[in-house]
C-alpha cells in the first residue's frame, strides 16, 4: 500500500471535486446538475478511503464505514433531488435550471 | 416515574420519531384531516420540548426529567471518543428547536382544510426537528453533518410539498442545487480533516488541534467544511439562495426555515469552530501560512469576524431597498445570522450568552412575523409592503402582535429583542480587541435596520388606505371581520401568534430566568466543551 505516495490519490479526489463543482455551477439540465453533485459527493468518498487505508489501527477503520455510509447518503439525497424534478416537469414542462425564473423581480 | 430507565436519554427523540411514523400511518390508514395530523404534530413538539426544559432544571417540572445529573455536561475522559454528549447548552438549543418547530405546526393547523399534503407538512416538520435534536448532541464530524443533512432533505421536501405551485417548486430547486452543493462542501472539508487528525471525532480532534503538521489539509479542511455550513446559515457571501428559497416557499415553511433550520447551520459552525478555538492553548502551534505545526484558532477568528460584519451589513442595506414584505423579511434574517455570529466568533462564556439569547429571541421573532405574513396572505393581502396599508388600524390587536415583533426585532427596550442585542453587544466590548468593533458595526446595523422596521409601522399604522384597495378580510361569514381570531387567520394561528406577542414582551421585561439558565449552560460549555 505504501508503493503509491498518497499525494498522487489526493490530487486525483480533488481534481474529481473540481469536474464536479464545475459541473454543478454551470450545466442547465437538472439532471446532469444531479450527476455532478454525485462526482463531486464521490469525490469526498474516496478521500474517506484513501485517508483510511494510510492510516493504522481503528482509525483507519473509521474512514472505510463513513465511506459506505456516504453513499447510502448520497443516493438519498439523489432521490429527493429527482423527486422535485419530477414534479418540476410535470407543472412545468421544463428541468432547465435556467429557466426557474418565476421568483425574480 | 423513572423514565430514563424506560428510553434512556433520547426521550425527546423517540417521540418526534413516533410522532412522524404516526402522522405517515395515519396517511396510510386515510386519516389525513389537518386537525388531526396537526394536532400530532403539535403535541409531539410541545411534550418534547416539556421533557427538555424539565432537563434544563426547571424545577416545577423536575418529574418530567429523563436526563440525570451524571449525563449533562460531563467532562470527557482524555482518549475517549463518544458519538454523542448532553450539554446544557445543547439542550438549551433542543428547547429553541422544539419551540420553534411547536409554533409552525400549531399555525399550520389554520391552514386550508382542502389544501393537500398535511401529513407530509407535519411528518417531515417533526423529521426536520429530530435532525436539530440530533444535531445539537453531536460530538463526531460524521454525525454532526449526518444531522444536518436530516434537516436539509426534509426541508427541501417541505419547500416542494404542495407539488402544484411553480413558485414553490422552483424554490425547491433552488434551495436543493445549494443545499447538495453546500453538502458535498462540507463532506469534502471534512475528509481532509480526517485525513490530517486521523480522527473524525471533535474531542479527539480537539485534543491535537494545536499539534498537527499538514497546514494545507486544515486549512483547505476547515475552509471547505465553513463554506459549506455558512449555505446553511446563510451567511454573506454564501446567501444568494436564500431570498429566493423563502419568497418562494409556503410561508409557513419559511417560518420554519428562518426560525429552526438556519440556526442549525450556526451550531453546527458553534461546534466545529469552538475546538480548535476554545481548547487550544494561545502560543501553541504556528500559523497555516507557515508551516509546522497548526494552530487553525486565529485564522479561523478572523474569517468568521468578517463574515458576521459583511452579513449584517449587506443582509440590512439590501433590506432596506425592497418592496415586497416576504423578500425584506428574508433580507432583515439574513442580517440577524450576522449578529448570532458576532458571539461565535468571540467565544467568551458571557458572548456565547449573548448569541444563544440572539438565537432564542430570533425563533420567536423570526417565526412569528412569518405566520403573520402567511395569514394576512391568506386574508387576501398582496405582496408588496405597500398592500398592507391601513391593517394595523384596520385590525388592531393583530397589526399590535406584528407591530411588537417587528419592534422586537429592531431591539427597542422592553422587549426580548432589546435584552439579547444588549447581551451580546456589551460582550463585544467587554472582550476587548477587535472585537469592539464588531460591536461597533452591530450598533450602526441595528439603527440601520430600524429605519425598514419603522417604514412597515408607519405604513400599518399611518397610511390611509386606498378605499377599494382594502381587504375585506371577510373570507368565511361575508360578514365585518371580527378583531383577531376569527376573521379568517384561524384560531390556532391566532393562538400562536399570541403566545409569540406575549412572550417577546413578556421575556423583555423579565428576561431573568431564561439568561440565568442560557449564561449557566454557557459557563459549562467553555469548560467540558464541543
């Protein structure tokens, strides 16, 4: 394990969040909006690990269960989200997050 | 009765649970009368909330309590790592919590008796508050954003529950695209704390704070983890959702949002920011910027500094140039977060006071000119401030109730606004330093904020109105609207609304009993800590 120099998983967790968040702020389309905030959720998840299997004794252990218990959460949260996009579409017609306008002055 | 032989120490929570699984089991068996899922909803809060001020020490209620003394601010042994622990001034928290979420669903139940989605309005009222309860016992990273996500998912549900209204549906979306940004911000943040203390829990974390290397994993983790908190405290320059979120939502929910879940966000930032800030000795550990060991206190002091002045000031001035009421009340909370923050940022056991009577005195003021809002909504009253012309003559003791929160709010003496302000600000000053001048800029907002309070009075009490513009507020009888109850507001919305009039006046006289249990719980927890 300790072969791989744990600076080369961080960048690859951050440049991950990175496509995310880039994807959240700039895609129209609620659900590529969900597919990002998931890359994004992963990327978190996957530091979760990596930080895990560096470190010895229980600690490391720690790390592993809060990745599984992550990604039970994030598919909640991902369920909510199509829930409010499905009844978005249908008084709508539209998931273009673009066009949510009815709230501006 | 012992009762915490028979559940323990999370009494309170069980019964929000039970009070949820009943409300669904009742949709499912077709009981879905709002009286009744309301009337659950309510009791449920308001039993929850007696167990907690029974735990609090409130002696006549000294039967109800279900926590003993062994279990309430106990100072955590070196090494050990709980998930979870009772302080008072979570408790103190719990009891904000409960009470704002008894005052919403108490309200609600004047809501339309044909409107849909009652059950699914209380149940995840009373899931959202389970997840504040939760929140407020956290002492693991894991568990602490875990809870917060609880309120989130159910208040981006409560946001949408009405599934009809585009306004409200796009509100939803809104407030979901930041809530899962914020989210997975503070789930990033908080994977690389873990990966430079090795641990997620905030005693262990604590512990080592002032003795870690990694500079750049700290500071890109608290970074990370605060950003995303100060989403869901709506704190400038992370507030842009938040108007929209609660013009567009339910008023009633928005009262919720205002009153219980955006305080969520301030605890949560309370309990993470406390550590390393609190527990960690002044000299120990040297800045981020360079090197060695890292003593994240300082940095993180000045950061959350700014964010409270740059939150009172913009959340003011943009108040004072809107219109519609819905939209200045958002802006005029957004202005609140940033004193709450001023005591956060100090830390000093009379400042943490100071903000947790903020916090107390905001659930009743923020809470209550929201249902006001949605009830004179529903009498028919248009949005903008200028449609409320004539109302406070028009109906006096309602336009009183109203006038007396807005009065509150702009912290005039004698009522419960005026005691927290004074509170927190003579701790700024009392704590020397720059933090003077957070006091300095708290003084100037609050003057500044009574000129949008004074424009609503003035308009309630002194325009006349135009003569057809006039709501009748004849909505059931056809006939001249009583004085409060029951022209169309509802008697339970009346009820609350009272109840919220007389406690604001009723704590600024004699605020006594509530700031000697809040600076007592606030004294524990500057010793045994987050």
């Amino acid at each position: 394990m300790t072969a791989l120099p744990l600076v080369g998983f961080v960048a690859l967790s951050s440049a991950l969040f990175a496509v995310g968040l880039f994807g959240i702020l700039t895609r129209r389309n609620f659900i590529l909006v969900l597919i990002a905030i998931e890359i994004a959720m992963n990327a978190a998840i996957l530091n979760f690990v990596y930080f895990g299997a560096f470190s010895n004794g229980t600690a490391g252990l720690t790390g592993q269960a809060v990745a599984v218990v992550l990604i039970g959460f994030a598919a909640t949260e991902v369920a909510v989200g199509l829930a409010i996009v499905l009844a978005l579409n249908r008084v709508k017609g539209t998931i273009n997050v673009a066009q949510a306008n009815e709230l501006k002055l | 009765m012992d009762l915490s032989s028979f559940a323990g120490p999370f009494l309170p929570e069980i019964l929000l649970l039970a009070g949820t699984l009943l409300i669904f089991l009742l949709d499912v068996l077709g009981i879905r009368r709002i009286e009744v899922t309301g009337a659950v909803a309510a009791g449920a809060s308001a039993l929850a909330l007696l167990f907690v001020v029974a735990d609090l020490g409130f002696a006549p209620l000294a039967f109800l309590a279900n926590l003993s003394a062994g279990q309430v601010d106990v100072a955590i042994a070196p090494g050990a790592t709980p998930l979870y622990a009772f302080t008072s001034l979570g408790l103190v928290f719990q009891g904000i919590f409960l009470t704002a979420s008894f005052l919403v669903a108490l309200a609600s139940m004047s809501r339309p008796s044909n409107e849909r989605g009652a059950p699914i309005f209380f149940g995840l009222l009373l899931l959202a508050t389970l997840g504040m309860l939760l929140v407020t016992i956290a002492s693991d990273l894991i568990f602490l954003l875990l809870s917060v996500e609880i309120v989130s998912i159910s208040t981006y549900l409560l946001v949408a529950y009405t599934r009809k209204d585009v306004r409200s549906l796009e509100a939803a979306m809104k407030f979901y695209i930041i809530g899962a940004l914020s989210t997975t911000l503070s789930f990033f943040g908080a994977s690389l704390l873990y990966g430079a203390y090795g641990t997620t829990n905030l005693f262990a974390i604590r512990a080592v704070a002032g003795s870690v290397g990694y500079p750049v994993l700290v500071l890109l983790g608290y970074g990370f983890l605060i950003a995303g908190l100060a989403f869901k405290a709506t704190l400038v320059p992370f507030h842009a959702w938040a108007v929209d979120v609660y013009d567009g939502a339910p008023t009633d929910v928005t009262a919720f949002l205002t009153g219980g879940s955006k305080k969520v966000g301030l605890f949560a930032i309370f309990l993470v920011f406390l550590g390393p800030v609190l527990f960690v000795a002044p000299g120990a550990g040297g800045s981020p910027f360079s090197g060695g060991t890292v003593n994240i206190g300082p940095v993180l002091q000045v950061t959350l500094a700014i964010l409270a002045v740059l939150t009172m000031t913009v959340g003011n001035v943009l108040a004072l140039l809107q219109k519609e009421m819905k939209r200045m009340l958002a802006y005029s909370s957004i202005s609140q977060a940033g004193y709450m923050l001023i005591g956060i940022v100090i830390g000093t056991s009379p400042a943490l006071t100071g903000a947790t009577l903020q916090m107390f005195a905001n659930v009743f003021m923020k809470t209550g000119v929201f249902l006001v809002v949605a009830g004179v909504t529903a009498l028919g009253v248009g949005p903008l401030i200028d449609d409320w012309k004539g109302l406070g003559t028009r109906r006096p003791l309602l336009g009183v109730a109203f006038g007396l929160m807005l009065l509150s709010l702009a912290g005039v003496p004698l009522t419960l606004g005026f005691v927290s302000k004074f509170v927190l600000f003579s701790s700024a000053v009392e704590a020397q330093g720059y933090f003077v001048w957070l006091a300095v800029a708290g003084l100037l907002n609050s003057a500044l904020s009574v000129f949008y309070y004074a424009r609503v009075l003035k308009v309630m009490f002194f325009d006349r109105p135009e003569p057809d513009a006039l709501p009748t507020g004849a909505v059931a009888g056809g006939s001249e609207p009583s004085l409060l109850a029951a022209g169309g507001l509802g008697y339970a919305r009346a009820t609350a609304i009272a109840l919220i009039a007389v406690a604001v006046v009723a704590f600024g006289v004699y605020p006594q009993p509530v700031l000697g249990a809040i600076s007592n719980a606030a004294q524990h927890f500057i010793h045994v800590g987050p």
